[in-house]
C-alpha cells in the first residue's frame, strides 16, 4: 500500500529535475505571455493587503462568463490539485464510495485514501475508451479525466453526463479541455447536472504551473461545501488575478492561436514518431502522447540513457492501467522532435535486450 501510494505521487516535474529537454511535463510554453505577465505585474503593488472579496468576485464572474453560467456556480482554486483535496474531504464527511476512472491523473486517487474514503479503480483497457456500466452503481462518487491524462484519449460528453444523478458528486478533470478544437462538444464545463464538479486548471496552457491556480464549476450545493471547509484567504491576490485575465477576451484571441499551435505540432511530432518506426499507443487528443518504448528493451534502463543524452520522458508505470512499457511525452515542436528521435535511435541501437 505504501509502496503504490508513493507511486501514485510521482508526477513528470521530479522527473524534470535532472535537467534535459523536458518531453515529461503538460505546460505550454516556457513562460506566460506578455499581456498575462503585465496583468500579474501590475497587481505586485496590491499584495500588502489581503485578498479582497472584490477580486473574488470579479474571478467567480469571468468564470462564470466564460462557461455561460452564474458565479454560485464557480469556485476559485489554487490549482486544480486543491479541488482533489477539498473534494476528497467531502466525500469523507459524507461517507462516499469513490470510483476513479484509470489509467488517469494519480492525484484524485491519493487525495480519496489520504481521507480514507474507499476507492474502487475502473481499469480501462487500451485503447481506453469510457463505458459507464463499468462504473459501480454503488460508487456515489465518480472521478475521470477527459481528455485523459496521460492516455490522451478523449471520452464523448455524453458518455460522462450520463454519470450525474442525485445523491452523485461526478468530478471532471478537464485540466486539458481549453485546448480542444472542439471543446464545447467535450467540455460539461458550465452543464447544469446533479452533483457534477469541473476541475480547470488555467496553468498549462498559459505557463503558470508556479503560480498554482485554477477553478471548479458545477453543482452550486457541492461548492458551497467546498468552500464552507476551506483556510481563510485560499486564493491569493496573483491567482485571482491571473483565473480573471484567463478568462477573458485577450485570453480568448490567443487561445485560438495556442490551439492551432498544439493541433499543427502534435499532428507533426505523430508524423514524426510514425516515420521513425516509434509507436503512438492511441490516436491523440491532448498536447501529450502516449507512446510505447522500444520492444525488447528494458524501458526503465531506456528512460535513463535517454536522460543521459538529455531528453526526459514522463514514465508511465505509475498510471494504474500502463506499465513501464509506456511513456508520455508532451507536445513539442517539430526541430525538438527530431532531437528527441534521434537520441532515442541512439539508444535503441546500442542497449542491450531485456535478459529473462
């Protein structure tokens, strides 16, 4: 039990930390835009005071704007991780039976057993598409991920509404969504469904992974529990900040333009991949693949001489459901690409087989 926990909480980041060209974590681009930069900026002078119940509500509004829903229905957070967290100790005040659809994010699952709430995994196999009669009908809390973290597989939005029901809390990670061509065909971000909460988180897309902010919209009863348990000032000045710029009208110019980035590169690093006889596990969705390393060799001992070349890929043996076979790599530009291709040749050639 320790031993997988411990798992469970490895996340791409530690795998960063050796240096190299980072292939192993979901942010988009490697600082936040100008405009962004100058709202945050502008803000440094403000901190002596103490988050405001004005900037509060002026972040639950664009929110709620933006997804076409009222600000009852929207919760601030501090990254999307604290939506786990808070979430898992609802479920533990309300004797829940959690259900978490895998192989996806670890951290639900870890946050539902630190607050001892029974966990049931839905194991998908590949090519890991969701079925809804896997999930127990006892489990009166479901977790997924769409599009999924790290198969990049993305579920149709009926399939997860049909989750929602009363007496139901069904979480939504959709730290992903705003990247999609098509999001609102996917997104139940703003849906008015029984017991039904959407994590976003706005640091990926927009570099902001060290400032830790995101939001929850969904069931008003759900939030306001939420929020009725929470540490005074949760959000800080920057982080309301920052959900508001997110969701704005600047925002909404430049996402176009960082979707059409993510579609053209990640069609071309699959074109890539293909060409250098890599294989691509499941079609993607995601600013991230799924890929499978090398047959025949010892894929943790493939990882490693891959960083000694520099180039770090996130493992996937932690993900309940894939094994050490499988590794994700973010999407990246065509020339960073072909120097991750080329280091891995390196490899492929020159290790040993796997000896039984």
């Amino acid at each position: 039990m320790v031993e997988d926990l411990r798992a469970l909480r490895i996340h791409g980041d530690v795998q960063t930390q050796s240096g190299g060209v980072d292939f192993a974590v979901n942010v988009h681009g490697d600082r936040p835009p100008g405009w962004l930069t100058r709202r945050l900026r502008a803000r440094i002078t403000d901190l002596a005071a103490y988050p405001s119940v004005a900037d509060d509500l002026r972040a639950r509004r664009a929110v709620a704007e933006w997804h076409g829903t009222d600000e009852k229905s929207v919760l601030p957070l501090a990254g999307s991780a604290e939506g786990f967290h808070l979430l898992a100790n609802h479920a533990a005040r309300h004797g829940m039976r959690a259900a978490v659809v895998h192989p996806s994010f670890t951290e639900p699952e870890v946050e539902l057993r630190r607050a001892r709430v029974p966990v049931t995994r839905v194991v998908l196999p590949e090519p890991y598409a969701f079925d809804t009669a896997l999930v127990p009908e006892e489990a009166d809390f479901v977790v997924i991920g769409n599009p999924t973290n790290p198969t990049s597989v993305l579920h149709p939005r009926e399939s997860i509404a049909a989750l929602c029901r009363p007496g139901r809390v069904t979480v939504v990670d959709e730290a992903f969504c705003d990247v999609l061509d098509d999001e609102a065909d996917y997104s139940l971000a703003g849906a008015r469904l029984p017991g039904l909460v959407v994590l976003r988180s706005i640091t990926k897309t927009w570099s902001l992974a060290g400032l830790r902010a995101g939001y929850a919209v969904g069931d008003p009863a759900v939030l306001a529990d939420l929020a009725a348990h929470r540490v005074h000032w949760p959000v800080g000045t920057l982080q309301l900040e920052a959900i508001t710029a997110c969701c704005s009208a600047e925002a909404a110019g430049h996402l176009e333009r960082i979707r059409d980035r993510i579609r053209r590169d990640r069609s071309r690093m699959c074109e890539l991949l293909a060409a250098a006889g890599i294989e691509v596990a499941v079609p993607p969705s995601a600013p991230f693949i799924l890929a499978r390393a090398p047959a025949g060799l010892d894929p943790t001992g493939f990882r490693h001489q891959l960083l000694e070349r520099g180039f770090v890929v996130r493992r996937c043996d932690t993900f309940p459901g894939l094994d050490a076979g499988h590794v994700r790599l973010a999407v990246r530009d065509s020339d960073t690409v072909r120097g991750l291709i080329a280091a891995w040749k390196q490899v492929a050639a020159t290790a040993g087989p796997v000896h039984r």
